[in-house]
C-alpha cells in the first residue's frame, strides 16, 4: 500500500514543480506534511 502511494506523490510533487517553480526547501516541507499525513492515516 504504502509503496503504491510514494510514487504518486513523487509524480503529483514533480508535476506541480513543472506548473510553479518552488524552492526545493518548501517542496521538502510540502512532502514532510504530506507524510505525516499518510502516517496518520495509516
């Protein structure tokens, strides 16, 4: 389950960075609270 949903994210990251160029510290955070979240749910 959980190796199902990395790769999602990876691509639903890269595919934001493509639409608005973020720095790669706030992409960081935006990812450490996306996996919290999935902790939390799981």
């Amino acid at each position: 389950m959980k190796n199902h949903l990395l790769p999602s994210i990876l691509h639903l990251s890269l595919f934001c960075m493509r639409k608005t160029p973020i720095k790669k510290s706030e992409m960081w955070q935006e990812q450490e609270r996306l996996n919290t979240h999935h902790k939390r749910l799981i």
